[in-house]
C-alpha cells in the first residue's frame, strides 16, 4: 500500500488534539488520506414564527458535520521491520485517537483521592481542542462525541495489525464558541479563506455566462 516511487508527496489529513497539559498524546495524522468526505450544513435561520423579515436572516455559521473513514495499517511496517509496528501495530495510532475522548488519568486519581477524603469534587476537565486538519486550507475546530472502531487483523500478541476507524465529526464555529476561546478566532480565519475562495469561484462563473475574459488581476 507504499505510494510509487517519484509520486507528488501528498499532504496529509490529521485529528490533532491540543492539550497544555500533553501536547503529544492525541496526534493522528491519517496513514491513508480516506478516498472521500461527507460533508452535511445546515443554515441558521431565524425562526419560522417570528416576524416575517426574521425568517431570511442568518443568526450565524452553519452547523456542519463532516464523516470520513480512516484506515490504519501496520502491513508495511511489518514488512520492514519497523520496531513500532512489529511490537505494538497499530495500537499507539488507536489509542491517540481513543485519548481524545478519555479525560487524563492525573484528573480522575485526583478526583479518587478527594472522594476517599470526602471533599467536594473539582470541575470537570475541558476536551482538547480538536483540530481537523484536511490541507492548509481547512483546519478546522470540531468536536467528536465518539467514533467506530473495527479491527480486522491482529499479531501472535494481539496487537491490532489493521483497522478501519469511521469518524463523524461537528465543526464549533464562532456560533459555538466564546470569544476567548482560540478556535473562535480559528474558525474565524477559516471562513475568510472560503469567501475568498467563493469569490474566485464566482469571478470565473461569471465569465462563463457572459462568455468573456474576467480576471481577478
């Protein structure tokens, strides 16, 4: 499953998770770019029963979906006797995923302890935030509330050899977020490059339909 030999290098998609507290536990950068991605918005409107003007207004970003599958592979590095892949497959690569939805274990010994000692509990930790990076035009704050895992080969240990994840991911957008939270801003960036984009996009619709030369230079 090796790319050939002299092809383009191909950038690849990533779920990173962005704790402080363990920068290095939660990077997952796709081994295989998944061949596609679905993609579901859905406007916010104002609302039906209100005054009439409000129906047409925008209240904010939409909320987008987006579902990939992601498929982990340790085959290769069997093949070429890679100490990671012949000792563990594709656990560490589970397991990064996996710690984007467990809070950290410092969290729960101390919420053990404070409990054994009868004090009120602390607050519940925040996820990390989670970046869904698809190329530098898309990266994206999402939230993921749980994913499939199917494991479909394993070594004389048990260790996963191969598995197919499928992920279905809620872009936050500023409509979700505070102000003082970086991924308001993140987002925010996000969108100044997709108007861009719309606006090469419609530049050269617009000389299709006049059926002359239209330049943005």
């Amino acid at each position: 499953m090796s790319d050939f030999p002299g092809a383009p290098r191909k950038a690849k998609g990533a779920l990173i998770g962005l704790d402080p507290l363990n920068p290095l536990a939660s990077v997952i950068v796709f081994q295989y770019n998944p061949m596609s991605l679905r993609r579901e918005l859905q406007a916010r409107m104002g609302r039906a029963e209100g005054d009439a003007a409000e129906i047409t207004r925008l209240e904010g970003a939409p909320q987008e979906t987006i579902s990939l599958q992601a498929e982990f592979d340790a085959t290769d590095g069997l093949e070429s006797a890679d100490g990671i892949a012949t000792s563990m497959g594709v656990y560490p690569q589970l397991s990064a995923l996996e710690m984007l939805l467990y809070p950290k274990s410092v969290y729960v010994i101390a919420q053990t302890v404070l409990s054994a000692l009868g004090t009120l509990e602390i607050a519940a930790p925040q996820a990390p935030l989670t970046l869904f990076v698809w190329g530098v035009k898309r990266v994206l704050p999402v939230q993921l509330s749980g994913f499939s895992i199917e494991e479909e080969a394993y070594d004389v240990n048990l260790n996963p050899i191969r598995a197919s994840v499928t992920l279905s991911l809620r872009v936050l957008s500023y409509s979700d977020l505070r102000m003082t939270n970086p991924a308001y801003y993140l987002f925010l960036a996000h969108q100044v490059v997709k108007e861009t984009m719309a606006t090469i996009g419609s530049v050269n619709n617009v000389a299709g339909v006049v059926g002359g030369n239209v330049s943005l230079l």
